[in-house]
C-alpha cells in the first residue's frame, strides 16, 4: 500500500474565510423566506455547522444521508437515500442544501431530486465547500461554493474524508501518494 501526504490547500484561516464570504453571498437569497439548512451527513456535517452560524436567525436545521463512497477514494454505489429529513421541514420551503464536494454530482443529484420531487420543497439551493467539476458525471452545478478545484485530488479535512478519517482536520488538504525517488 502506497504512503500519502497532506498537501494544505486552505488553511484553518482560509476556510473561515471562505466560509464567511459565503454566508454573506448566500444572505440575501434568504430574505422573507421559509429556510431549511439541510446538510448531507455526515461530511457536510462540519461545513454546514461552520456555516449556518454566518446565517441569519430562525432558519430550521433538519438532514439527510446519502453514501456512494464507501472506504475507496472513488464512488462505489449508487446514490441513494438512506436517512431523510421531516416532511415539515421540507414541503413548500426553500432548502439550503449542503455537502462538502461536488464532484461527480451523482450524490447532489439525488439529494435534490428526493426534495423536490419526494418532499415538495419549493427551491433548492446547492452548498458546497468544494466544487470539483473535473470529476462530474451529471448535470447539476452548485449554486455556491468555498473552492473551485479543477484537478482531480482526492480531499481531506474540513468534513471530506478517508474511509470516515481525516474529517475533523481543521484545513482542506489533496491527499498525495509518496513518490519514491
């Protein structure tokens, strides 16, 4: 098995930041509405924390889980719903949908597709920390995001993970394979 190392591509600051920029972009879009925040768990977990915290007050919070990685650096299922939010929470709101990636867009997808369609949310608005479009494989774009990466690096820290590792990293890394000289 091949050694990796982290290569910082945002630091603890930058991604605070980042993330500031981004709830002060999103603000507006918010006003005089019914907002649910509603993050795929569990590496979005961490970004939505960071962020609906730079959100104005009386938004509801509610989750959704959805897999397709599994422990490989690749998606290796299907997307599909494992754990949804109320329908309350939902049906006739506009919905801040969060993940920490983009990027072949299977998992955004369905998340959106299932809220609309399933759940009758009156919008969905697409989060995410990093938009990594070198990988996409669907037709859907975010809305908004921290990060646009247009190499094809496998991303640690900040929610994204390894085989459920790494997540809790305070900066957004490209985990890289040693090369031996």
């Amino acid at each position: 098995m091949p050694e990796y190392q982290r290569r910082v591509l945002l630091s603890q600051e930058q991604v605070s930041s980042g993330l500031a920029s981004l709830a002060k972009r999103l603000r507006p879009r918010l006003v005089a509405k019914e907002v649910t925040v509603i993050p795929i768990m569990g590496g979005a977990m961490i970004f939505c924390a960071d962020l609906v915290r730079g959100l104005d007050p009386g938004l509801v919070l509610d989750f959704l889980r959805i897999q397709t990685y599994g422990s490989s650096m690749s998606p290796q299922r299907e997307a599909k719903v494992q754990w949804h939010p109320e329908r309350c929470n939902v049906e006739g709101r506009t919905i801040v949908l969060v993940d920490d990636i983009l990027d072949t867009g299977r998992t955004m997808t369905e998340a959106r597709r299932y809220l609309l369609e399933e759940m009758d949310a009156l919008e969905v608005i697409c989060i995410v920390l990093v938009d990594k479009p070198a990988r996409r494989d669907c037709e859907i774009q975010a809305d908004d995001c921290v990060l646009v990466v247009e190499e094809d690096l496998f991303l640690i820290g900040c929610g994204l993970d390894w085989d459920g590792k790494y997540r809790n990293l305070p900066e957004l890394c490209a985990l890289e394979a040693v090369v031996e000289a």
